[in-house]
C-alpha cells in the first residue's frame, strides 16, 4: 500500500515530500513508530499529523493513496 507525504517547517529538511510504500502500516500509531525509525531526527521533535486534510487526535486508520501531513507546531496569528 502506498501513501503520499508532505512535510511542513523544520520537519520538511529531514522528510521530503515522497510516496512511500507502507506495507504492514494500517494506522496513525504504526505510521509514526515508522517515521521515527525511519527517519530518527523527527523522534525528538513534536509534531502533529493530518490524514486526508484533517488533524488526527487519535490512532485513525489508513488506507492506499492517503495523504498524510506531518507538522511541527504552529500558531495562529
């Protein structure tokens, strides 16, 4: 199965937007254990994910060609 991800701020020097093929990932839980491993500089960091243009609070499924966004914090202005 593959997924889109897009990167935002500091996290984008070190994920750069890409298709990856997530085979055995079915959720949001298992997809940042991934991303960390894969990807060990973004473990130190807070970030927040989006599927599919909205903001995940809690472990959500994914399915093929889901948009995942990965995002450092932000704020409103």
């Amino acid at each position: 199965m593959e997924i889109d991800i897009i990167s935002f701020g500091k996290i984008s020097e070190f994920i750069k937007n890409q298709r990856v093929d997530i085979t055995g990932i079915s959720d949001t839980d298992a997809l940042k254990i991934y991303l960390e491993k894969t990807f060990p500089e973004i473990s130190q960091m807070k970030y927040k994910l989006a599927l599919n243009e909205n903001l995940i609070q809690q472990n959500t499924q994914i399915s093929g060609n889901d948009l995942v966004a990965i995002m450092p914090p932000f704020s409103g202005g």
